[in-house]
C-alpha cells in the first residue's frame, strides 16, 4: 500500500511538472497576504490542520511578479506537506512561513 501511495505521488508530481512546461508562465504582480489566506481556507478541513497554528510574515520591499498558478501551487505545497508531516505526537505544532523579496532586479 505504501508503495503504490508513493508510486501516485510520484506520477502526479510528473502530470504537475510536465503542464508546467507546457503551459506560458504568466507574470502577474503576486499578492503573497491573499494567497497565503486563500490556501489556507482550503485546507479548512484538511486532516490534522486544526492541531497546525500557522502564521507568517512577508517582508516585501518592492511589487513581485510571477506566476500567480505555479506559486499557488508551491506555496501549497509547502503548507499541506507542513501540516501532513507533522509530529503528531505533539498537542500543536507551528508551520512558521517567512517571504522575503528583495530589490536586486533579475
């Protein structure tokens, strides 16, 4: 079982990876507050998310522009891995988020 669990989330990372090289990025100015909010309303009854207190901070010294979809789907990523991951030993854990832009130009 453990296997072919692993086996599904290996051929739906590679689904995730290949329509993103076929998709155009877009760049749009990213507003990382509402994003981070939106994912979290969706992870409202996700299991083990009521035990997770999850805060964050965004240090943004100038707009960011990137894909809005792709970095949904990062930062997504990244909180339900947090939330699924965690030690369930422990009566609350803390997924502390932390962005930081800069102003070097790329």
């Amino acid at each position: 079982l453990k296997s072919t669990q692993r086996l599904d989330s290996i051929l739906s990372d590679l689904l995730d990876i290949a329509k993103v090289n076929e998709r155009k990025l877009d760049h749009i100015k990213i507003d990382f507050d509402s994003t981070i909010k939106e994912i979290l309303n969706s992870f409202a009854n996700f299991p083990g998310f009521e035990s997770v207190k999850i805060q964050w901070k965004i240090e943004q010294q100038k707009d960011f522009y990137s894909d809005d979809k792709l970095l949904y789907s990062i930062i997504q990523n990244l909180i339900e891995n947090g939330i699924k991951y965690r030690d369930p030993e422990k009566a609350q854990c803390v997924l502390d988020i932390h962005i930081v832009t800069d102003t070097r130009k790329t």
